[in-house]
C-alpha cells in the first residue's frame, strides 16, 4: 500500500481526490533535470511515483544549468504543496517479546511499514538553521532553501543532553511532546548514535562516550579491557532514558528510530583498524547495539527500529554482506526488527532498480542497461549493489537467506544523493563537492514491499566533519584526513573551512540547495 498524500496540482487543472499510484520495479523518482523530457507533466505528488524519468547523467555542469532555469519557475508551488500533503536488563526474561492485552507486540512493530498513512514530523529547529543561509542567498538558491525549510528530516540524538528536556526543540523529549501536539500526531525519526568508542573508523565525529578516557577526555581506542564503564553508562544513561521518554510516548505517536550508524558495518569490514578490532570496541558495538534495540523493544509495543546498513558502495560485495549478515545474526535482535537504513549520512545514488540483485556483474552481460549505470565502478569491482536500490535487494536477500524467518524491510536516506556522478574517488565520504539533496521524504519508492520509505536521515547542511583548521582559525581537534579529499569541500584553494561534525555548514548547504534533485 502506498501512503495516501494528497494531490498537488498545476494550473490550469484544479484539485483533485485521486490516490497515488503504485510505482513499478524501476525506481519511481524524477530528478529536476528530468523535467525536459516530460513536457505534459501536470502534477508531482508527494507519496506517489513520478510520471516519467530521467536518462542516465551526462554530467553535473548541464544539471545545474537546468535546475537554474526551473527552480524558479517550478518554486515554492512544488514543495510547498508536497510537502503540505505529507507527505541492565541482563535478564533474559526481561528481553523477551512482551504481549500486551493479548496482542503480539512484535508483530506489531515489525509487520506494518511505520510510514505509510502518516504526517510527517518537521523540526522547527531546522527551519532555524536554514534561514541562517536564507539571510544570506539569493535567486535559486534562496528559493530552494526557502523550500527546504518544510521537508522532514530525522533529528540525531547524538549527546545523552539531545534526550530529555520538556519545552525545547532540541531534544527528544520536546520533540515528542510538540508532534503529539498536532491536530493529527506526526511520525518522528530519530538516529541513536551514541556508543561508546563511537565511530572507529573515523575521527570526525567520535562520540563523548568512551571505553577508556585520554588525559583530554577523548577516548582512548588502543586501551585494553571489557568496555564495562563506558557500557554501563551508554545503558544507563542514554539508552535507559532514550526507553523511558519512548514509553510516554509510545501509541501516542507514530515513531521510528534509526540505531548506531555506522557501528555494525564497522565491526564486519574494519576490524584490522585497531581501533574498530580491539577487544573493547567489539564488545561495546556488539553488546550496545544488541542492549539499545532490546531495552527500547521491551519499553514500548509499536516504535519501529531499523538498524543502520551501511550502503552498497560499503557492504555490497558479496563477501562483505556474508560478514554483515553473520555480525547481525550474532546479536540476536532480528525479531525485533522492522529492517534496516541504508546510506545514512552517504552520498550513494539511489539509481534503477534491476530485477536481480546482481543483474549487473560482468559475467551478466547487463551493462548497456539503465539500472546497471555505475559511475563509481563497483560492478566492475565485483560489487553487485551499485546503486542503492540494488543494494536493497541484496540485503533483503542475504539476511532473509541468513537469518530464518527474518525478511527485512528497508528506508534509505536520500538526503544528500541527489547527484550521482559527483565524486572523483567514491570512497570519499565527508562533505562532498557538487553533492545535492535528494528525493523528499515518501513512501512511494521503487519496490514498497521491499523500501518502506526514503527519507532525509543526515540533516543536509550539518556538516560531516572539520577541516585541518576550523573556520576560527584554531586546529581541528577531531581532523579526520578523509576531510581532507579530493572531493571534500575546503580542500581546494579559495573554498571555506568546514566545521566539526554536526555543525551547521553554511557554504555546503547552499551547494547542496544549488544542485537539488528533490522529485
């Protein structure tokens, strides 16, 4: 089933009752520079697949002069409309799938799609943010970002303060309170990211909880044991309270959550980083992730949880999948699970989809086809999930294949893959040169029964992580060298500095609004 937004229609046609239709195995989405080819397009409708499609990308100099021509024209008309539419209980007992008046809680949160029928939540905190670089744009850009102010996006509990606080925006517990406020409560997505040793494979954007602390309170990743304190304290006083503010909330709005990105695929691909490998790390990765989705499992009946994925360009190899799969079947969370989020905080492409999850290997013969377009190469690579749509089915396979009785669902974050081609290495990850946002958030996807949603999980315009020198002038405590890429914002002469992760970064922001792709 497909969410039933209403229509938003252009002149000369008036308004209009009729549902949405069901989008077909090829990706359902129509970028701004796919406009040409559809010269009767009458309407674009938030929930529902785009009439037509766009060709491959011939490049990002002649997109950005077709967006140029259009924004304006198409304007506030489009989004506003669409976007008004809609769219430590180490008791095993106390782990256990709870029934709650005879009704299988499970079931409950894991067997419908969370997104379909629902408002989506819009945080006036990142309305805020935007009209920092509203003040300061103009033309395309300006129109853009004015739009940009109502589409939802997740908020990051990224700190143990973002979690309780009534009143405020800025937290998990106001947030809540403010969408069960609406007339109709609006669905919330939130991102636990939190662990401790958080992000080991990177410098950018490690957390404030550590296994061991540095004499400058930064963790220590090489420092043997058990990670028991700083467990005891991620379970204590995050994701205990994180279950306790859910359980206020929980059938009182719709909410679902997002756990630890980045962590799992860390611990299948990356454990010859010490860093990732060492005993502490493992244990805290392994032992957090499995404690967040049990305890918030058991504290409520109907939050939908998806674990973080990775994306294709990370996991897609086959081998690398067999890693992840048997890294999830290990915590024994499955049951638990409505699926998984992919491309959190990425830049991958959401493509075609084939009708084979590998259709697109060389041995297949495949390549002339659209759904196998690849400007990263990774087919060539002998990576089959060269788009994220194909990286979708996949994941849907192995883990279904991997773990009996557990088929998956999917929400991919499209907040920032608006241009596909964009990338000289497509490793490079971290603020990323001539990057768009992507498709609003929806539930009319390329294969609902296997995509629940897209959805604007990375906050565009919050940055990925600091250059060698902050924009003060002072050093980057937290300089990650992948910031410093070929493809990273601020390497090049005459671009500005970037900020630590998580800050607003007012130049990317308005790249990101210059080469938008949003329908």
């Amino acid at each position: 089933q497909v969410s039933s937004f209403s229509i938003a229609r252009f002149f000369p046609r008036g308004w209009s009752d009729e549902p949405p239709l069901r989008s077909t195995s090829r990706v359902a989405s129509m970028t701004m520079a796919g406009l040409g080819p559809c010269p009767n397009l009458q309407e674009v409708v938030i929930g529902a697949p785009a009439p037509c499609q766009s060709a491959a990308p011939s490049g990002r100099r002649a997109r950005r002069a077709v967006l140029a021509g259009i924004a304006l024209a198409v304007g506030a008309a489009v989004l506003a409309a669409l976007i008004a539419s809609r769219g430590d209980a180490e008791d095993d007992a106390l782990m256990q799938p709870r029934a709650l008046g005879g009704v299988d809680t499970v079931s409950m949160r894991t067997k419908e799609n969370p997104f379909v029928g629902q408002a989506f939540y819009v945080n006036p905190s990142y309305s805020e943010s935007l009209n920092k670089s509203i003040a300061t744009s103009e033309g395309a850009v300006k129109a853009t970002l004015e739009l940009m102010r109502g589409v939802p996006s997740a908020y990051w509990l990224d700190t143990k303060s973002k979690i309780e606080g009534a009143g405020s925006i800025k937290t998990m517990e106001g947030i809540l309170a403010d969408a069960a406020a609406k007339p109709t409560p609006e669905l919330v997505t939130f991102i636990v990211y939190d662990l401790p040793n958080r992000d080991c494979h990177a410098k950018a954007s490690n957390g404030e909880i550590c296994c061991s602390y540095l004499p400058d309170g930064r963790c220590d990743y090489s420092a043997p044991g058990n990670c028991e304190a700083g467990l005891a304290e991620y379970k204590e006083l995050y994701i205990d309270k994180i279950a306790e503010v859910l359980s206020r909330y929980d059938g009182k709005v719709p909410i679902v959550l997002v756990i630890e990105p980045d962590s799992l695929p860390n611990l299948s691909t990356n454990r010859a980083d010490p860093r990732c490998g060492n005993p502490a790390t493992v244990t805290a990765y392994q032992e957090g992730v499995s404690y967040a989705v049990r305890r918030i499992a058991t504290a409520t009946r109907s939050v939908a949880i998806y674990l973080d994925a990775g994306h294709g360009g990370w996991l897609g190899w086959k081998n690398n999948m067999q890693d992840f799969v048997q890294t999830v079947r290990g915590l024994n969370v499955a049951q638990f699970l409505r699926g998984f989020a992919t491309n959190v905080a990425g830049y991958q492409a959401l493509g075609e989809m084939c009708g084979e999850y590998d259709w697109c290997l060389p041995m297949n013969g495949h390549s002339d086809d659209p759904c196998c377009y690849d400007p990263c190469g990774l087919s060539a690579e002998w990576n089959p999930s060269q788009n994220e749509l194909n990286y979708a089915l996949h994941l849907r396979k192995a883990m279904s294949e991997g773990i009996p009785s557990f088929e998956p669902h999917m929400i991919i974050d499209t907040g920032r893959n608006g241009v596909a081609n964009e990338r000289v290495k497509c490793a490079d990850w971290c603020n990323i040169r001539g990057a768009g946002v992507g498709l609003v958030p929806t539930t009319a996807t390329a294969k609902p029964e296997l995509i629940d949603a897209y959805f604007w999980l990375k906050t565009p315009g919050e940055s990925d992580g600091c250059t060698e020198t902050l924009p003060s002038g002072e050093a980057c405590p937290r300089f990650d060298a992948d910031c410093g890429s070929v493809d990273s914002i601020g390497s090049q002469p005459g671009e500005p500095r970037a900020p630590e992760a998580g800050q607003w970064f007012d130049y990317q922001i308005k790249e990101l609004a210059k080469n938008a792709h949003m329908q």
